[in-house]
C-alpha cells in the first residue's frame, strides 16, 4: 500500500503493508531512529512523535490510519538541539540512559505548545510518559525551564507554541493515557531539590 505522509515538513511516500505500525515506518522505512520503541502497547510513552500537532504513541498507529497526516518526530524540532526544550533538557542534564527522551521531550513540546507557563499539574497531568532511570523531577524542572526561556526570549508571543507547531490539533492522533509513579504534590509541600545531587548522597536518580 502507497501511504503518503508529511514528515518533518517534507512529503514522503512509503510502500509498506497498511497494518505497519507508524514506529517502524519511521524508525525502518524512513530512518528516523530518534523514535524508540518500548512496550509495544500504547503505556510507556517512548514511541512518541506529534501526528497532527498531537502527541501520538505510535507503536499502536497502523500507518493506514495516519495517511496523509503532517508528523513531527524529534527531528522535526531542530537539526542541532536548539529547540527551547532541547535546550532546557541540556542545561538540566535531564536523561540518564536517555532512552525515554525523546518521547519525553515530544510530549513536553506539545505540553508547551498548548500551555506556555504550565504549573506543576498541568505538567504531571500532561506527562504520562515512562522514564525507569526516574527522571520525573528534572523533567518537571526542564518544562518550567523551557517556559521561562521561550517567554523571556519573545516577551507576548505565547511561549513556544507561537514558535513553529508543525500542525494543528486533532487527526488520527493515539495520545497520553500510561501513568507512572513520579513525583507529585505542590512547590509548598515538596520542598527545595537539588537536582543536582552526586548520587550516593541520598537518593538515586534524583
Ligand atoms: S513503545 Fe509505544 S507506548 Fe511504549
Ligand atoms: S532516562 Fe532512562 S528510561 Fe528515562
């Protein structure tokens, strides 16, 4: 089956059987490897990509579903690790295996993208993503921190969502759903964090 398809703002056309998760036609067909596969049923988040300016878990999108769709993937946000989340994911050494990241960082940006200044529900409830390094908090602190960038960069744009969404909302999108244990309760009750913290003096994987 001939599926076309906008990927990364570049229109493709691949010739895959229809049932073909979304995942292998990037990761195997286009060669789009920043795209990780985890569990394999729509729970850990890692498989995340923007299909339609939503986040989509696409190991569970059969790429019949998504034809024609405009797909962002983690290549999508910027060719040299510049985008404001990228950035703040840099800066706050956020990944320790890394292997969730760049489902974790596609969720963030969409996050972003419809919330500019999201408090810390807006990111617990938005980030369903699975990290079993635990990177929760320095997740949680990067968001904030690619806010802040992406305000104080364009005072009254909006924050990173006036920067470039590759589409709208809506499509054939498979989004959020998996939780996981993280951190979770307000700034009053949960106290400073030193994120950056050796391990051994205390926690792991702070
Ligand atoms: S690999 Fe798709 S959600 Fe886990
Ligand atoms: S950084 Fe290792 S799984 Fe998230």
């Amino acid at each position: 089956m001939m599926v076309n398809l906008t990927v990364n703002g570049e229109p493709r056309t691949v010739d895959v059987q229809p049932d073909m998760p979304l995942l292998w036609v990037l990761r195997d067909v286009l060669d789009l490897k920043g795209t990780k596969f985890g569990c394999g049923v729509a729970q850990c988040g890692a498989c995340t990509v923007h299909v339609n300016g939503s986040p989509t878990r696409t190991c569970v999108l059969p790429v019949s579903a998504a034809a024609g769709a405009d797909v962002r993937t983690i290549e999508g946000l910027s060719e040299d690790g510049s985008h404001p989340v990228q950035r703040a994911w840099q800066e706050l050494d956020v990944p320790q295996c890394g292997y969730c990241q760049s489902g974790q960082i596609m969720t963030a940006v969409s996050l972003l993208e419809r919330t500019p200044n999201p408090s810390d529900e807006d990111i617990d409830a938005a980030m369903g993503n699975l990290c079993r390094c635990g990177t929760y908090l320095r997740i949680r602190q990067a968001i904030h921190a690619a806010a802040k960038q992406a305000t104080d960069a364009a005072p009254g744009s909006g924050g990173i969502g006036a920067t470039g969404s590759s589409g709208g909302p809506g499509g054939p999108g498979v989004s959020g759903g998996a939780t996981g244990s993280r951190a979770t309760g307000s700034p009053a009750t949960r106290g400073p964090v030193d994120y950056r913290r050796p391990v051994g003096s205390g926690d792991i994987n702070p």
